[in-house]
C-alpha cells in the first residue's frame, strides 16, 4: 500500500503535492518523492528515504512556476527503503516520471525482456519496469494515454499508476487495476489520488475510477477511457465526509477499515509467489535449495498475534514437510537454552519486524549458526536485514493497535513457506502443492464472505456484551483461532477471556464453567470435528452459553449453540485465515458496544521495541 497524489491546474503544483502526501501518510512512510513538470526544461525530480519531513525539508530549490506534478510516498514490496528506490522512477531519458501503489506480479519477466532489448535499470522496484514499457511505448509513436492503456494489458496484478512526460505540458495520466484511484475536477484545475483525503482541502467533487479504466487529467478537466479507448461518463460524486472520515474510508473506526481490506491484504501477500512454471517463489530467499534441504529441525518465534500465526504454521510444517517444529514466545526463547545448530531453521514472525524479544531470539539463534528467516510486513526492517532471508507479507501499513489484516497475511504468508519447504523436500507431489495453492488463492473471496455477515454477528455481541468471563476452545488449527479470538477481546473491549485446547478443560479450567460464562468454540470441520463437539457439549452441561464458528449448513453443530457465527468451508490448514475473520468481528462489536476506543486499547503499544 502506498500514496499516490497528481495535480494540474494554474497555480503552483508543488504545496498541494505536499499537503496530498500528508494526508496519505498513513498508506506509507518508507520514502518519499515528487516529480514536476517545468515549462521548458523537461522534469524536476526529488526523493528522499524516510519519513514525508525528510522530502519536505529537502525542495526548497522547486521551480515555482511548475503547475503540473506527481507525487508518491512509500510502503516498500519490491527493494529495501532508499532514494534509488523511491518514487517516482524514471524510465532512461528521464523525460518520463511514473508513481505506483500495487504489486506486478510478472515484473521479473518483463524485466528481463526489457533488459534484452538494451534498458538499464537502476532502482530494484518493479515500479521501474512500468515506466519503460510505457517509454517503449512513446517511442512507437503512440499518445502517453495509450502508452499507459498498453501497460495495463502487458501488466499482471494490483496496481495504481499516474505517469508524467515533459513533452505533454499540463497532462497527468493514470490508470488502476483493484489498487484504489479517485479522481477530482475543480475550477482550473484536476486531481488524482489514492484515497479521497488527498483531494478534500481543493474540491470535493469526487470521480471513482474503476478496474482497467485511463484517467486523462488536464486543468478543468478529467476524461475516462476504457481498455479499447472509448470514453466513459462516470458518476461524479460529491464527498460530505470530513478528512479524518476520509482517511477511514468512510469506516467508523481504523480498525473496521483494516478488517475490511483483509481480503485485498492477504491477495497482495499472495501475489507474484508463483513463477511461470507453476512454481512458488519467495521474497529475498538468500539461502539455497540445499540449506535448506538440510534442514532437519524448524523453531517458529514471535510475540502476541504473531505468536498465533506461528501457532497455525507448526500444523502446516509438520503435516507438509515432516520436519519436527517448535513454536516458543519470543521473550522466553533464548533462556531457556534450546538445542539449536546449523541444521535448524528459525522463523521469526513480526508485523513490524522490530519487536525487540523475537529480534533477540533471531539473534541468539544466529549465533549457534541456525539459518534464519524472517516474516514481516516491513521492508528493510531490523529483523529483515538480521536474517539470511525474507518472506514479506503486503498488508501495508496497519494504523489500528490491534493487528488484523497484518495477522491474515502473517498466516497465509507462513502457509506458503511450509508449501515451499515441503516442494523443496519433495513430502508433497507437485501436482498436490499447486491445487493446494490454488485453494489458497480463493481464501480471499472466503473471508469477503465472513465481512459480509457482521450485521449479523453484532446481535451477538450486543446479547452478550454484560458477560463478565469468556472462554475460547479450540482443537488442531481451530487452538491458534481460539486463541487469537480471546487476545482481541482482551485487547479492545477489556472482558476477561482464556483460551483452551478443548481437551484441557476437563482437566482444572472445567471448574469455572457456570450458568452465566460464555464458551466461544472454534467447531468448523476438521479432523478433530467429533472431539471438538464433545467438548462443547461438557460445557453446555454445565450451563454454559455457547457461540460456535461454524461451516455454512452445518446442522450439528448449530444444534449445540446457542449463537452461531456461519463461515464457509475450506482447506482445514486454511482454515484459521477465514475463521479467525469472524472471531475479530464478535470482538470488535463486542468493545463498540461496550464503549471502547478500538483503535487505540488502553496500555497498548504497536510495536513493542523494548524486553
């Protein structure tokens, strides 16, 4: 996820960049950039690394009378956080300066076909390989706006662009393929961006820009082509909302915003993974088929939520790749003195990549010569340049404090190690391992099903918001579900909740249950289907009210409930990534009717950067 703002008109483009970046700062504060179109002397470029203050301090030298730019600031996919990688990028000439938000998924095939006819590239960003293409293009002869509508059929993936050329004075063109774009017409003047905030201060005259569509931006005027270049008369909409609604799309609060951009969150972690041949392929994998191979033993490390998603992971390890798999709390890993070697894989698992006790553990394992792999959303972070490799999740920046789509992506993102590990080892047929992934393809539009039930799951939150003690039981993936259920109703709405293996209760927690205490079961069909039913039962034997997750249709198990929460059925290892999604939106109606401020629980931090 990142931020991309344009504008031309009459006055002076580069303070309404500015001001644009600031209000999308939130969708990225990696790097930083701007390019401007000079009358008579071609582009004016600045970028810098780090936060939008960094850019700002550095363009007091900016033509005044530039009238048309581009602007971007960062949430880094491809290449670590720096000036060469920054936006915008430029193709050879530098009389072309290209913006994006997405990922292309096909970048390294259509670099090395650029790169065999003679381009040279200087940045590491797939971004770049967009503003060539798009040059190639120009040199046919072709208009910048069928430059760019050739782009979107060379192109696979999500994505945003706006792209300037300093022989096209006063035009800005852009294009988007799922990656938001909104455009905006004022007096003399047009913006575009990705995300209304950036527009409200200049016009609130809105232009929704959708899948496949060109936008031609001109002072006064925006004009909307399709793939074939026919125009387009889109719904101009007028936005009442006010910027901090803007900036949560409309959404009451961050974190039911980030709820809702799971499905987009977990398709970005899934995008560009799979090679040509069907294969899959991994972010900054810097150790070879052989080490890995060799590996004989795999320790998962991470703290809270990420803990959870590590929890998920040691059922998929073990079931894909036969290796043994130990998952500890980070902050108690290294003392306790755990046998490890050249031979042991460690996985540490963070949103931030700078939690300082699974930076710590990483470290310690370092030190015994264990290879090391680190899951985590942020480019460039502590625990991705500590690590011999890299597999990033693409759920972009997270503003609420507890993690969603972050956790969703952590999920599907170690899914995928394990299907890798386990094609490396040969414990999977590859014709298993690509319908499996295939199946992982479609846990997207499986949890859009769960979002689009949480009218449904606030009856049952409102019902029950006066209990005082919850317990979550689960069994096989379905324990990590139940146990992130309980940790965000902790974390947001203050309610006493613990989480169990259904087994365990029989032997002390039992005690507790009584005529007034919630159990919320994690009963979708598994394995251990049968042994989780007979769990619940004991608890609705002792006077227990009972929520159960559960398949769609599936009558048993809603003959136990006393609420049910319906999610569709999947791949059981899949399974966490979609149940989980109804466990966040019990807890997060849970906490509004309660009165919470859910994005910002109290005594909590984002990233915890201290032991």
């Amino acid at each position: 996820m990142c931020g991309i703002v344009g504008f031309t008109g009459s006055d002076a483009a580069l303070p309404v960049l500015l001001d644009g970046l600031a209000s999308l700062e939130y969708r990225g504060y990696d790097s930083a950039g701007v390019a401007l179109q000079v009358p008579g002397d071609g582009l004016w470029l600045r970028r810098r690394s780090g936060k939008l203050a960094e850019l700002t301090g550095a363009v007091g030298d900016a033509p005044a009378d530039a009238t048309t730019g581009i602007g971007h600031t960062r949430w880094a996919t491809h290449g670590r956080p720096s000036e060469r990688n920054a936006h915008p990028q430029t193709d050879g000439s530098g009389d072309l300066a290209i913006v994006h938000n997405g990922i292309v998924e096909n970048f390294l095939e259509l670099r090395e076909e650029l790169e065999a006819s003679g381009h040279e590239f200087r940045s590491e960003t797939d971004t770049e390989v967009l503003a060539h293409l798009v040059a190639d293009e120009l040199a046919e002869g072709r208009s910048l706006a069928d430059a760019v509508r050739s782009l979107l059929h060379s192109a696979d993936g999500s994505f945003a662009v706006a792209v300037v050329h300093a022989d096209d004075p006063g035009l800005i063109v852009a294009a988007r393929r799922v990656s938001p774009l909104v455009a905006g017409v004022a007096d003399e003047a047009a913006f575009v961006a990705s995300d209304i905030p950036a527009l409200l201060p200049h016009t609130r005259e809105v232009l929704v820009v959708d899948d496949d569509q060109v936008v031609e931006l001109r002072p006064g005027s925006v004009r909307i082509t399709d793939l074939d270049g026919t125009e387009l008369t889109p719904e101009l909409r007028t936005i009442t909302w006010d910027v901090e609604q803007a900036e949560k799309g409309g959404y009451e609060d961050f974190m039911l915003k980030e709820i809702h951009e799971q499905p987009a969150a977990v398709r970005d972690t899934l995008s560009g993974r799979t090679a040509p041949s069907g294969e899959l392929m991994l972010d900054e994998l810097r150790l070879s088929e052989d080490e890995l191979r060799a590996v004989d033993k795999v320790f998962l490390v991470g703290c809270g939520t990420s803990y959870h998603a590590a929890m998920v992971a040691k059922y998929a390890l073990e079931h894909w790749t036969r290796l043994p798999c130990e998952i500890d709390i980070a902050s108690e890993f290294r003392y306790r003195d755990p046998v490890v070697d050249t031979r042991t894989l460690v996985v540490g698992v963070s949103q931030s990549g700078e939690t300082a006790d699974t930076i710590e553990a990483m470290k310690y394992a370092k030190r015994w010569d264990a290879r090391i792999i680190a899951v985590t959303n942020v480019v460039d972070s502590s625990m991705a340049r500590l690590a011999d490799a890299v597999l990033y999740t693409h759920a972009g920046p997270e503003i609420g404090v507890a993690a969603t789509k972050t956790h969703l992506a952590q999920v599907v993102a170690l899914e995928l190690l394990a299907l890798y590990l386990a094609g490396l080892r040969g414990t999977r047929y590859t014709s298993e391992a690509r319908d499996l992934l295939a199946e992982l393809c479609e846990i997207p539009s499986r949890i859009e099903t769960v979002i689009g039930r949480s009218d449904d799951i606030h009856p049952v939150a409102h019902e029950l918001v006066d209990v005082r003690d919850f317990f979550f039981l689960g069994r096989g993936v379905g324990y990590p579900v139940a146990m992130e259920g309980a940790l965000k109703l902790k974390e947001i709405s203050y309610a006493r909740a613990e989480a169990y293996p259904g087994g365990e209760m029989k032997h002390g927690p039992i005690a507790l249950i009584e005529p007034g205490t919630v159990v919320v079961g994690v009963a979708t069909r598994s394995h251990v289907y049968a042994k989780v039913l007979g769990n619940i039962s004991e608890m609705r034997t002792r006077g227990a009210t009972i929520v159960l997750v559960a398949n769609d249709g599936d009558d048993t198990a809603a003959g136990l409930a006393d609420h049910v929460l319906w999610v569709p059925s999947t791949i059981e290892l899949f399974s966490p990534a979609v149940d989980t999604v109804a466990l966040q939106l019990f807890a997060y109606h849970l906490a509004k009717e309660r009165g919470r401020d859910v994005d910002k629980p109290r005594n909590l931090a984002k990233t915890v950067t201290v032991e």
